[in-house]
C-alpha cells in the first residue's frame, strides 16, 4: 500500500508539473443550430484576423458538405448518384469509416441515411402529426414505428457493395444514402486540428459537444473531469456519452420520444453504457462512442484491446465499470479515495481437444474477497443463459442473482446481457485488471480471490480458485489445470501505473 500511495503522489506531481498554462479561448458558432467550438490555445500562443475567418469558414463548410438536405453540399451530390471527385477530406472519411464498418461486421455504419430519414418521419407523427398524417418530405403515411422496417432498412444498406475510386469518387449500388451527420463534429475538430497544426500552433485543446481534443507538442497533458474523475490525456481525442439521456433521433425540428442511440446493424436504439472513449483522432473516437453504446461490453473491449491506439471505458445503468487493458494508463484513472492500481495480469490457456465436432466451451473468471463475496467480473464466454447456467460455482455465486436482479431506475441490462460474449473455441483469455471493482472503487489491502470456470457442450466442467494478495504478489502465481482447463498464471502488470 505505501508503495502504491508513493507511486500515485509521484505521478500526480509529474502531472502538474506537465499541464501548461492556457490562456486565450476562441470560440466558433456552427449553422444550422450544430454546437459552438471552442479552441483554447496556451498563454504563448494566439490566432490572428485571418486564421479566425479561416476557421470559421472551414467550420461552416464542413457542416455544411455533410448535410444530405444542402443541395449544395457534397454529400448530398454524392447521394444523387453524381460521379464528380468527392472532396479529399469527405473521400477520406467515408473510406474511414467503411474500414469500422468491416472490422465491426456492420455495426458501425455511415450508410445509414434511409434508416435516419425513417426515423426522423417517425418523429415527426409523434410530435404532433396524427398517425395518418402525410410526411413533409414524401408521400408515404407516418405510421407508427416498425421494428421489422428499420430492420430492413439497416439490412438493404449493410449489405450494398462500395468500391472506392482512386480520383476521389465511389461506386455503391442505389439503395445506400451516406449520413456522416452523428460524426460531423468530429470531423470539424479533426480538420481545424490539422488547420493549427499546419499554422504552427505547438499545443491546443478543441472542444465540441462530446469530443476534446488535445494536441502538444511536448506532450503536456489536459486533465478533464467526468462525473467527479479526473481523467489526464494528451495528443488525442477523449469523447463522453450517456445514450439514455439523448433521444434517438433528432435535429432541428423533431425530436424522438425514444431514448438511446440507433444501432446501425438493427435500426432500432440502445443504451446500454455509457461511454468514455479515447483514440488518437476525433473521428475514431466518435466511431468508438457509438459501438460502444449499443454493444455488450465484451464485444467492445475485444475490439479495443486488440488496437493500442484506442481506450475505453463502460459504464452499465446499474453503475458496474468495464475498462480496456489501456484505459487506466491513457487517462490516468483516479478513484473516488484518489488511489491508482498497479494492475494485475490473468492469463487462462484452454486445452486442445482433437474432437471432430468441438465447440467452443464457456468461460467464467471473476474476483471475489476471501468470503466469496464477488469484486470484479472479468470475462465471460457465452451467450445463452441455459449453457451459462453450467457454470455451477458462477451461476450460483454471481449469474443467477445478477439475472434475476431487478433493479428501478433507466432500463438497465443485467450482467449477462450486458458482458457475455461469443464463445471463442480454445482460445486463451488475456485479461489486465486495474484493481477496481466492479463499480470503479479501489480495492486494497483485501484478501482475494480468482475463480475460473470453464464447461463445454459434450464434455466436461472445471473449477480453479486462486487466493492472492495484490501487495504481496511479487512472484508470478502460476497454477496447472486439469480437464477443461490447461493453466491458469497470475502477475503484477509491468510498468504500471499513469502514461502517455
């Protein structure tokens, strides 16, 4: 503990003495009622008359490109089939986001355009048209909303064919309209960030609705603070949400009932965390934002601890806290006391079975103190609550009373719905843990205990308990399985503690 508390007050003293001094704020009204940008330059650094006009124009020109009802913006060319060369900002982010959509299988989208323009005629009858009143813009009755529909809406344009040009045009079939609108800011910030930097402006902060921006060029950090946390950052993007406070769909003239953010695999809107995201660029970032909202937090933090460059953080409507491998050391974490966690490395190697007709087995790997009472949930594998339900000690210890719970408040999923995740075969799990609990608290000085679980379809059950302490883990705690399970080692994380 005393070498824990001496690491913190050692970092928090290198933090502050690594903040720079800001002083001249500069802000940048968007049209169409988008929300006002705010750059802050450092006390050594100021915009003239000229670089002012020309954010401020580039601001207006960006928004504009991207509104699909701006006939004359590029955007809206580009979705009535027009083949000129797109702007190479525009090219680039489409192209962009294409690459999210194939690495998240279509659950990240910028095609969803039709599936928008349902909703906001959805919107529109709720807010005061009758259910059998025309839409303003076509002729089809506002009926009320039809989750089968956004469902084929969100199909026909997932399953488009797109070939990118090399002179700045795309092909893409009919049905696709392009909507990049929930990521406009996010594009704004990446393109005055680059405006700055080309003017040789050596360290800014750019703030725009959900999204901060930090860039140094000496690394100096920005500490912002989320719900009473301090969060530290530098050279990249950090982007908040919480989707049960923002409704589904809005813009300047409607606003949806419902709540949440609309999952572009399904149409329809989900709000299971909140999300705190970071990525060196704005537009990841924002990218990240949203898968994070409408996926299970496993789906999520697989794709995030595969790419450094990227940091999460989840947060259930029952307040439990998922973190990345990366969050704690890319944002300089604090808990509530104002402690930090060296972090805790948990690696489980899974038997091969040369079986013709193997299936990947479900896992179970949690903490809990020396009374059994659960700490952290760490992994789970598998979806079905049947199949879970043969991991005994689990089930019985954590799943059953986190399935059944009921809690009041915004609708919130259970533990199952919110963290489970495909079954994987035999891959290893590799799990950093950042010494919190479950609902973002320190945990020190306790006795604790790992628990892994595995059972498989057709074969067989094991269970593996692991008493440690964290500030006597010197050596590596290193135990061999049996049957279902091949290994189970336990170790201090390296070089722990706040990063870049």
């Amino acid at each position: 503990m005393a070498l824990r508390s001496l690491l913190v007050i050692t970092a928090l003293a290198a933090l502050a003495a690594s903040v720079s001094v800001f002083a001249d704020s500069y802000t940048f009204p968007a049209p169409n009622g988008q929300s006002t940008l705010v750059i802050t330059l450092d006390s050594n650094s100021t915009l003239n008359e000229i670089q002012r006009t020309n954010i401020e124009a580039l601001v207006k020109e960006t928004y504009l490109s991207l509104d699909r009802n701006n006939i004359h913006g590029a955007l809206y060319a580009l979705n009535q089939g027009d083949s000129a060369p797109l702007p190479t900002w525009l090219y680039n982010a489409i192209e962009r986001c294409e690459k999210w959509f194939q690495k998240t299988e279509g659950n990240i989208s910028c095609r969803n355009g039709a599936l928008y323009d349902y909703w906001r005629d959805y919107s529109q009858g709720k807010s005061g048209l009758s259910s059998t009143s025309l839409s303003t813009d076509n002729d089809k009755a506002v009926k009320s909303l039809s989750r089968r529909e956004v469902r084929r809406l969100a199909r026909v344009a997932r399953i488009a064919d797109v070939a990118f040009q090399k002179n700045n045009t795309i092909a893409f079939s009919a049905p696709i309209q392009w909507d990049l609108t929930t990521f406009a800011s996010a594009l704004v910030v990446e393109r005055v960030a680059d405006f700055l930097s080309s003017a040789g402006v050596s360290e800014f902060h750019i703030s725009v609705d959900a999204l901060q921006t930090h860039f140094s060029a000496n690394n100096a950090k920005w500490q912002s603070q989320l719900d009473g946390h301090a969060l530290v950052f530098s050279n990249a993007t950090l982007a908040h949400l919480k989707p049960w406070q923002r409704p589904a769909y809005s813009d300047t003239q409607v606003v949806s009932q419902e709540k949440g953010v609309i999952s572009h695999s399904d149409g329809w809107p989900s709000a299971r965390f909140e999300v705190t995201a970071l990525a060196s660029n704005a537009f990841d970032a924002a990218l990240l934002l949203y898968f994070g909202a409408t996926k299970t937090a496993q789906q999520s933090l697989d794709l995030v601890n595969s790419q450094p460059s990227l940091a999460l953080k989840l947060v259930d409507a029952n307040g439990r806290v998922f973190t990345s491998d990366t969050f704690a050391a890319r944002t300089a974490v604090s808990d509530k006391t104002g402690t930090a966690s060296n972090g805790l490395i948990i690696d489980v190697a899974l038997p091969m079975f040369d079986i013709a007709d193997y299936r990947g087995p479900y896992v179970s790997v949690w903490i809990s103190d020396d009374k059994n009472r659960l700490v952290k949930s760490l992994a789970l594998r598998g979806t079905s609550e049947r199949w879970l339900s043969e991991l005994r000690t689990w089930w019985r210890r954590v799943g059953r009373k986190e399935s059944g719970r009921k809690e009041a408040g915004r609708n919130s999923e259970s533990l199952i719905d919110g963290f489970s995740g495909a079954t994987k075969k035999n891959t290893p799990l590799h799990i950093v843990w950042d010494g919190l609990d479950d609902y973002g608290n320190a945990v020190i000085d306790k006795q604790l205990v790992l628990h892994v679980e595995v059972a498989r379809e057709h074969g067989g059950r094991s269970y593996e308990k692991i008493p440690f302490a964290v500030d006597e883990l010197t050596q590596p705690i290193e135990v061999k399985g049996s049957d279902e399970i091949a290994s189970i080692k336990l170790s201090v994380k390296k070089n722990a503690g706040i990063g870049s």
